[in-house]
C-alpha cells in the first residue's frame, strides 16, 4: 500500500468542501451518478469503435445503502480506471484555471455560482462523507484492480484490489447523522430516490437501488417541450456543463426527411472563465440514435458560438464515427449551418421578447460573438443585427439598427472610434469636431473590434467608417481645400521637422479645442491594431 499527497490545488478545493460551502450537500449523489454515467458510455464507445471485448448488456447504475454501518454504495459497471489513471484523475485537478478559480472561491465563500463552472465533481463527495473509498477495475486491462481512499485530508492511499469486478465501486462512509436539524439522512431510502429523480432522471442507463430502477431514462431532447418541466432541463444542462447557473435560454430543434436529428441547446446565462482561453473544453456532445458517441465536438458548433452547450443527435450517421470523418462530413456541416442560424435568430427573437435577457447575453457573450465576423463573412448581417455597441448617445449600449434611426439629417455613415478603454475613446481629439457638430460615435473598446472593423464594409447601407481615419467628410472636403494662408510657414517647418515620422502636416476642421492630433490614412491600420499586432510580436 502506497500513500500519496493530494496536488496543492486538490487539497485546497477538498478543503472548502469538508467546510462544505454549498448549502445544497444532495448534489454529491448527482456528480458520483454523472461520473458513472460518462464510464458506461465511455465502455459502450470502447466497445464499438474500438472492438473491445467487454460485456456491455446490462450497463448500469447500482445504489446501495446500509444504515447500521453508514456507508452509502454507488456502483457502475462501466470502464473502470488503470492505477495511474486513479492517481491522475482523483489526485490532482488538471483543469485549466483552477488555482485562479481557487482564489475567488476562497473570497467568495458562499459563491454556488463560482464552484459549479467549476464542476468540483468527485470531491464534492467529502461534503457529506468522513471517508471514501474507491475500487476499479480498468476493462480490458488483465489482473488486479485499485483500492484508493481517503478521509479527504493531505492523504490517500492507494492499494491492489485483487478481485475487483470490471467498473468502479465508490462507497461513501457518511458523517455522524446531525439528530438535531437533519430532517433526513443519506441512508433515507425517500431521500436516496428523491435526488436521483430530481437530479438524475434523465440519465440513460438504469439507476437501481434493490430491484427496483429509479431513473425514466428519457432522453430529454426527444421529448416534446411541453412536457418537460423548467427543472429537468436545467438538471440535464448542468450534467453536460458542469454550470450551476440556470441557463438564459433553452432550443429545441428536430429536424425530419431526408436528413433526421434533433438537438437541444442551451445558451447560458454567464461566460465560463476560460471562454477565452485556448485549451478550453468546447463544442457539444455527439449522440447517434440516443448513443453517446462523444463529447466537445468542435465541428458542430463554430468557435464564435463555442459557449453554446446541449447535445445533437443524429439518426443517419454510423455509430462508428471518427472526429475525422466528422470534420468532412456534410451532414455535419449541413447541421452546424442550422444551429447557428437557430441560435442566431434566437438572440434576435431576445432583442424584442426580452431586453432584459439580451441584454446580459450580449454583456456575457459579445465579445466572443463578434469574432464570427471574422470567421463567416456569410453571416455578416445576422451576426451585427444581434450586435451592441457602446455610444457617445448616451451610456446604454446601442445596436445598430437604433443608431442608423438617429443619424442626422445627411449623414451617409456609421462612425466610430476604436480604443482601450471608453474614456481614452472619448477624450481622443478625433471626437472634438463630431461632438461639436452632435455626430454619434461608437465606442469600441474590445481587442476584437480592431479587427473586424476591417472586414465588415456596411450596415444596411452605410459604410462603416474609422473617424480617426481619413479626411471625414464633416465639411465636405473643406479640409482639403483649406487655403493655407498665413499658416503655410508653419506647416512648411513642422513637415520639415516630422519629416521621418508624419506623412503630412494638414490644417483640419477635425479639433475645435486641441491644437493638433494624429490621423492615419484611410487604409492604413489604427495605432491601437498597430499596438495590438506588436504586442503580438508581428
Ligand atoms: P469530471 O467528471 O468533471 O471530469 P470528477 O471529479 O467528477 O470531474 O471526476 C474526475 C475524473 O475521474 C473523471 O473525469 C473520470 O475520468 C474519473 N472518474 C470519476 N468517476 C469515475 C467512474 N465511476 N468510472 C470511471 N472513471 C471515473
Ligand atoms: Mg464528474
């Protein structure tokens, strides 16, 4: 028997459950379920795409409870974990993020928000147990099994297990029952059935306690909206995200002819932290004719819409799918095209139903949402159409549609002015002469927004146009025409001057206070696009 020190991370975040933050200890039997569901898809995919020999004709959840000796059992027999994998898996956190998502949890201690994007899974399992144990059995692996456990301190041990079955067995040696304010205890058999229906019963393989099986195990994307409560989905949105925040808005979509699927989206109500980092997990999951095929697929969802969670199901494509083959697939592609027109006119259809929920959508989602500028210039229209801007009209954001209603009486563009922050925007001297006059301008302050500036010409019509850019055509091209006059010499010694640094020095109706400001070429790049690419190091 070897006995091992939990990664720093691991332990801090056992920590906070021993002291249990959450309110709501049920949701341990939620994660420990959810855990065994992902192991008998993982066989039953093991099995099929692998050709592993593995016994999969009764995959199942097994629920065992003993009130004299205080342990609650949950068993599964699905692909079980090599040594290693324990080790790796239970005795260190490898997700991304975690030791800055530590430290908000620790200021934030009553924060069910924070943990659950977290998704604290296994160890959620020491909110309610002094002592847990875990035995696996690897399938297709020869011999023995592993033996771990732990009272969820620095330590756990880990161990053979000689006659482990193929699966995981986790057995839950529960606190002293609390006589005094617990109305119910873990070895209740009401309660034990309870949470699973509330928590789990959509889970596809069957939950069993004795003989009798405690979960529907309906697929909630196939049944009709109309009978699925508000709780089941939010229940089945936080299986698959992890997310404990109920979600903005829920789609169904059921496609049927030629090409059948259905799906089930959700949109959520807040960014996960790593939305913007790289190896963050995207993408949805994969079903076949109600088979789990596989999580995060990227291809059926682009990166834009990346936090965009649910599942597809698919009738017409082979169970043995690769994500190779998913990549060319034109089914695939065909269905990634509908999705994102759905979710797109689901956010237009917010605009107006619900101001109040686009509102936070596009709060918690614009920036990434404007990328696909970028990425699919065929979407360009829907994409701005369900934009927001920040405006020099007031301190609500605008869309565009609202600023070309208020342009003035004349004015043939779209104006704005990319900086880093609203203030630098609305102190840059570009602003003077179209506040002066009562232009409106938008403020862009997001990285992104330097780039797709470059790559969207119009908006219904009008150009959109860099007011740090150019000559604007305020004056009509006075600015041109302006006779030097009495400031030819002046302007003769400062081109002389900046010679090396300014292309030309030109008078401007441009500053009504300021004496002199900086204005690139039409097609040359915005000094923030310039300080953006050399932060990059180009
Ligand atoms: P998550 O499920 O979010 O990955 P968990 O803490 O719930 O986080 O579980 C950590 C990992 O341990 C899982 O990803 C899985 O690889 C492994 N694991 C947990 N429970 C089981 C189980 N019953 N069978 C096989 N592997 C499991
Ligand atoms: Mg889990």
């Amino acid at each position: 028997m070897e006995t091992l020190e939990f990664q720093a991370e691991a332990r801090q975040l056992l920590q906070l459950m021993v002291h249990s933050i959450y309110s709501n200890k049920d949701i341990f039997l939620r994660e420990l379920i959810s855990n065994a569901s992902d192991a008998l898809d993982k066989l039953r995919l093991a099995k099929l795409q692998d050709g592993l020999e593995a016994d999969t004709s009764d995959l199942h959840i097994e629920i065992e409870v003993d009130a004299e000796a205080r342990t609650l059992i949950v068993r599964d027999n699905g692909i079980g974990m090599t040594r290693d994998e324990v080790v790796e898996l239970i005795g260190t956190i490898a997700k991304s993020g975690t030791a800055e998502l530590l430290g908000k949890l620790k200021e934030a201690k009553e924060s069910p928000e924070l943990i659950g994007q977290f998704g604290v899974g296994f160890y959620s399992t020491f909110m309610v147990a002094d002592k847990v144990t875990l035995v696996t059995h690897k399938a297709g692996t020869e011999g023995h099994g592993t033996r771990w456990e732990s009272a969820g301190e620095g330590t756990f041990t880990i161990d053979d297990a000689p006659d482990a079955p193929v699966g995981t067995t986790i057995t839950l040696h529960l606190r002293p029952k609390d006589e005094d304010d617990a109305l119910y205890d873990y070895t209740d058999e009401w309660k034990i059935k309870e949470i699973v229906k509330r928590y789990s019963d959509f889970i596809s393989f069957p939950i069993r306690k004795g003989d009798e099986t405690l979960n529907s195990m309906k697929a909630l994307w196939a049944r009709p909206r109309s009978e699925v409560t508000d709780e089941e989905y939010h229940q089945f949105y936080r299986h698959i995200s992890h997310d404990w925040t109920d979600p903005l808005e829920i789609i169904n979509m059921k496609a049927e002819g030629t090409f059948e699927y259905e799906a089930l989206l959700f949109i959520p109500a807040r960014a996960p932290h790593d939305l913007f980092q790289r190896d963050a997990r995207r993408g949805l999951q994969l079903y076949v004719k109600r088979v789990f095929i596989m999580d995060d697929s990227k291809e059926l969802i682009p990166d834009y819409l990346r936090f965009v969670k649910g599942v597809v199901d698919a009738a017409d494509l082979s169970l043995n799918i690769s994500r190779e083959i998913l990549q060319q697939d034109r089914h695939i592609q065909m269905i990634r095209r509908r999705l994102v027109k759905k979710v797109l006119s689901t956010i237009k259809d917010l605009m107006s139903s619900s101001p109040e929920k686009y509102a936070t959508f596009w709060r918690e989602f614009g920036r990434a949402v404007k990328e696909g500028l970028l990425a699919e210039p065929d979407n360009h229209k829907p994409i701005l159409e369900i934009a927001s801007f920040a405006t020099t009209h007031g301190s609500e954001p605008t869309t565009l549609a609202a600023y070309v209603e208020r342009m003035k009486e004349g004015q043939e563009e779209i104006y704005f002015l990319t900086g880093e922050s609203r203030s630098q925007v609305e102190n840059s001297p570009h602003m003077e002469a179209f506040q002066a006059e009562g232009y409106e301008v938008l403020i862009l302050t997001d990285p992104v927004d330097e780039v797709w500036v470059d790559v969207v010409p119009e908006f219904d019509g009008k150009k959109l146009r860099s007011i740090a850019r150019g000559t604007v055509d305020l004056k009509k091209d006075e600015e041109e025409k302006q006779p030097e006059g009495d400031f030819g010499p002046l302007l003769g010694f400062l081109t002389e001057k900046l010679d090396e640094r300014v292309k030309e020095v030109r008078l401007s109706h441009r500053l009504t206070t300021s004496a002199a400001c900086l204005v690139s070429d039409a097609d040359d790049i915005t000094p923030a696009l310039e300080k953006m690419y050399r932060a990059m190091g180009q």
